[in-house]
C-alpha cells in the first residue's frame, strides 16, 4: 500500500505546480486594497474601499441576484433536458445515437463567437415576439446559457450512466416495470451523484458565462460577469480586484466544505 504512495519528488512537484497555479490569483489581494482609483499595487497605506463601494453601489447586489438567478433556473433546465436525453439514448439504443449525441455536442465544438451570433439573431428574432423572452432579458440569457451549457451536462450523464450495469434495467423490465418506473426508480437512483455534479457544473459555467452575454445582453440583464468587464473594459475599477478577492474565497470555502462533507461521510461509511 505505500509503495502506492507520491514520494518527496512529487510531492514537491506538485506544491511548485500548485504555487505556479494560485500565484496568479493571489496577486488580486493586494490590488483590492489600493487606495487608488485605479488597479495598483498599494504602496503605503492599505484600505478597503473598494470592498465598501460593492456594498454602497447597488449594481453589484443586482448582478449578484441576477447571475444567481440565471444560474439556478439555467443548470436545472440544462440539468433536466440532458438527463432526458441520455436517458432515452441509453435505455432505447436508437441506430443514430452516435448522430444525435453528435448534434447536441455541436454548442461545444462551433467556436463561441459563432455561437454568440447565431443566438444574437435568435434573441433579436424573439423579441419581436414577445418582451419576456429576448434580446437582453434575463429568460433570453437563461435560453443561450441552456444551449451553451447542456453538451456539458450530457457528457457528463453519458459517463455516469456508462458505468451502470444494464442487467438491473432487464431486470426490472422483466418484473413488469413500466418506462417511466425504470428510469426513476431503478436508472436514475444510480446515477444520482453524476447528475449532481452534472447540475453543479451547469452552475458554475452559466456562473462565469460571459462570451455570449455580451452579445445578447445591453443594459437591462447585467450579469455579475458582465459587470466586472465593464469595470475592466470601461473605467479600469478596482472594485473588479475586490470582488474577486469575495469569489475566491467563497470558492475556496465551498471546496474546503465539500471535502470535510465527503471526509466525514467516508469515516460514517467505515464506521457503519
């Protein structure tokens, strides 16, 4: 078992990887605490005024609630849609799979900007329909950021479900089990971590989309993304550096607790 084991070698490797890694994003720190008005190293004095103006300025808090918001219905529609259709090519084996799965993974092969253009024309072509869903509304956002990120999300349901033994899904159509009770009661159960982390995926890329916003959006849906390169683009503000120095750390937060959740239902597990 410790011949298994990493020796110092790569272990040191590793930290020097690492540290190549993170360098970069731990330069915002100090750049979040100039007390200029622009993005600088602080010479002298340091202060957090920038961290203050993301709570004075409501736009932040907007953009916040807005990409949460976009986030949350986005990956469980993306999340739901491709469940669906992994299911229906793994449980039917249709003579095209091979066609179909190649055609929903097209989002993720065309180049963005391609993408960007085509759902710029699609946007545009709805508001003429209806205000709710279109050009800069957040349900227009919430459709592109679907078709952005479903291929995503199948790919990783098609994974997780390559790792089920088809015998129980026989099995059950032998017992007399309906479609529809085979792919919830028996199908889905083993997949349930794949799917979350499908859904969790879903989430952090709508989070960070910001390619096709730009296209599809103007004043009225500003995402947090969208935000912070107006920040850069515009006026260079050095609120941008603060509320990076806030998304790594709730980023790192929320990975230390994910590791202490599994950690502690590893030990439950061997203690059962």
């Amino acid at each position: 078992m410790s011949a298994a084991r990493p020796g110092p070698a790569a272990l040191a490797s590793a930290m020097v990887v690492a540290i190549f890694l993170l360098l970069p994003l731990l330069a915002v720190v100090p750049i979040s605490f100039t007390p200029a008005r622009f993005l600088s190293m602080p010479t002298a004095a340091w202060s957090g005024i920038h961290y203050r103006q993301l709570i004075d300025n409501p736009d932040w808090g907007r953009s916040v609630l807005l990409s949460l918001r976009i986030g949350v219905v986005s990956s469980a529609i993306a999340t739901a849609l491709a469940t669906l259709f992994a299911l229906g090519i793994w449980m039917a084996r249709p003579r095209l799979s091979a066609l179909l799965v190649g055609l929903v993974l097209l989002p993720m092969v065309v180049p963005p900007i391609v993408s960007a253009m085509t759902l710029y024309f699609l946007l545009t072509g709805l508001s003429r329909l209806s205000g709710l869903v279109g050009y800069d509304t957040w349900l227009g956002v919430v459709l592109a950021h679907v078709v952005m990120i479903v291929p995503f999300v199948v790919v990783l349901v098609l994974v997780a479900l390559s790792g089920v033994d088809r015998r129980i899904d026989l099995a059950a159509r032998g017992f007399g089990a309906t479609l529809g009770q085979r792919a919830w009661r028996v199908i889905l159960p083993n997949i349930r971590f794949g799917v979350l982390m499908a859904g969790l995926l879903a989430f952090v890329l709508s989070w960070e989309e910001i390619g096709v916003t730009l296209f599809i959006t103007s004043v009225n849906a500003i995402t947090l993304p969208r935000l912070m390169w107006m920040g850069v683009h515009d006026n260079i503000d050095p609120a941008v550096a603060a509320v990076s120095v806030v998304l790594i750390t709730v980023t790192t937060l929320a990975l230390i607790g994910r590791m202490m959740l599994h950690r502690g239902s590893g030990n439950g597990n061997q203690d059962g």
